[in-house]
C-alpha cells in the first residue's frame, strides 16, 4: 500500500469479504488498528498501520484470476486422493489458488481460479450464482414438452430449478446436442435435470462461465484474467447480489471456507448418471467443442 485507504477498501483487498461484509465487520466492532477497535469504516488506514480481524492480522495480497479449461479426469478441488490430476496444479502457482464452484471430474469446460476470496464467495451464490452456459450431449429424442420443462422449472429431489434457456441445437437418430444456461449451482445439477426428463447426459462442457466464454482455450489449457475481464466478472458478482438482495453476502468467508462450501454443495452423493462421456465435449462434428 503505498497512499492511505478507506478501511473497508483496505479489508476488501486483503480477500476478507466484499466491501458491503466488510463494512458490517467493522461497524461490528470485529476490527483493530494498531490494537485499538475501529467502528468507523470510512477511517483512512497508513501503509505503517496494523490491520486485524477478530484477532488476526491482515495483509493486502496481490489478487490474481485464471480462467481455465478443464479437460475431462481433472477433478476441480485443490486436493483429491482419488484423482490422476487437480485442476490447481494446471497452472504455474496454481497451488495458491482456489476453484470457483466445481465441475464433475467427467465434466469439461471453464472453471475460475483465484485468491480473492470475497469475489469468489459472491460467484458462487447456490440459488443465484453468475449465469453458467453447458453444451450438453443427452442419449433419447428430446421433446418439446422437455424443451418447455427445462424453461419452466424441473422438479428434482432438492426443489424445482429456476428457468433455465435452452436451445436444442441438434437431433440425431440416437442423441441430442443442447445449450442450457442456468445459474443455480447445486450439486451435478445439469445431469440431474436431464435424468429427470428421462435423458441421461452422455457429454458436457461448460462453454461460459458469466462475461467469459471459453473461445481459443483449448482443454487443459488456461489465461490469466486481467483488467477488463476482471471487471467483467466484478459486474456479474454484483448482478448476483443484487439478485437476491443482499442475501448473497451473509458473513464474510474465507477462500478456504468457500471451497469447504462449495465441497458440500457440489460432492455429496448426487444420484449419478449412468453413463461415462466418451469424447472430449459435445461437439457436432464428433470434434471437441472448445
Ligand atoms: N452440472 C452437472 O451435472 N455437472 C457439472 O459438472 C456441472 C453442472
């Protein structure tokens, strides 16, 4: 920090928490400078001064995004026993990143890394999470009575969905190609919706992620976000806390306790489709769709 900054900026940039969470933070009194409570958020802070949450000191750290295209084996946690391969160890440092959501390990397509914790919490929100577009390979002859259902609201055994667009963009004798844009995050929750229309998911990829689409990344392979996807995704984290007016922030979280939660949304013991994709993401050619 090299001028004088608002408390709840300098908070903010350290990853504790939005600015809004931030700011409930200090009018809490959870907060120190140099020692001394300060419930004032607005209070300048000096690049000599102490910073401390709850007790802990806190440092302003260099934030860093990276889009990534995750191929299919790859599972989107930082540490898995089970797994060939984690998605963090896709990028050089990646070890310091944490995913932003999860993809099943079959599942192909875009996922964010980043250190910036109160972005991330905010993506992440499970009923009004940023907008997610899915090219989805399904087995069967998909209706318009299916078609309408997606667009309405599919029961599953966790509530309905919210609408969800979708184009059906190919039908062959055996399988149908799709895009779904949904931004709910539950738990494998595109498989879900087609099963339960009696469609079993034989591919998917996820080809946008918010204001990012994955054009020129081919899997396995990944970019460095910088200033004007950076704001682009900032944008589409207040879109979804302006959708569900104010209830996306909730308490502040930790990088680590956004990926515990997403672990819980994502991980436990979603009826499984029942069959492994084959290929490398829906395609209509046959050829990767990335
Ligand atoms: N929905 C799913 O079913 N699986 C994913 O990996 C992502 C969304």
């Amino acid at each position: 920090m090299s001028s004088p900054m608002n408390l709840v900026v300098f908070l903010a940039r350290a990853g504790v928490g939005s600015r809004r969470a931030c700011d409930e933070l200090v009018r809490d009194g959870k907060v120190t400078v140099n020692g001394e409570v300060v419930t004032f958020p607005r209070q300048k802070v000096e690049p000599a001064d102490v910073v401390a949450v709850d007790g802990a000191p806190v440092a302003l750290k260099t934030l860093r995004y990276v889009l990534v295209n995750k191929p299919r084996g790859v599972a989107s946690t930082r540490s898995d026993p089970h797994a060939e391969r984690v998605i963090v160890d896709l990028v050089p440092d990646g070890r310091t990143l944490f995913p932003v959501g999860r993809l099943d390990v079959d599942t192909t397509g875009l996922i964010v890394l980043t250190n910036d914790g109160a972005l991330a919490n905010r993506l992440m929100h499970p009923r009004y999470g940023v907008q997610k577009t899915y090219a989805v390979r399904v087995r069967g002859k998909v209706t318009k009575r299916a078609l309408a259902t997606l667009r309405e609201g599919v029961v599953l055994e966790d509530g309905v969905t919210a609408p969800a667009e979708v184009t059906l963009r190919k039908q062959s004798a055996k399988t149908a190609l799709l895009d779904l844009t949904i931004h709910e995050g539950r738990k494998r929750q595109v498989k879900r919706m087609f099963l339960a229309l009696g469609l079993p998911v034989e591919e998917l990829h996820r080809r946008r992620y918010g204001p990012l689409s994955d054009k020129g990344l081919s899997p396995g392979g990944f970019r460095e976000l910088g200033g004007d996807d950076v704001d682009a995704l900032r944008r589409a984290a207040e879109e979804v806390t302006a959708a569900v007016a104010g209830e996306a922030e909730g308490e502040p979280m930790s990088l680590a306790a956004a990926e515990a939660a997403a672990d819980e949304a994502f991980e436990e013991g979603a009826p499984e489709v029942d069959r492994e994709p084959s290929g490398n993401g829906p395609a209509e050619s046959g050829s990767a769709s990335t």
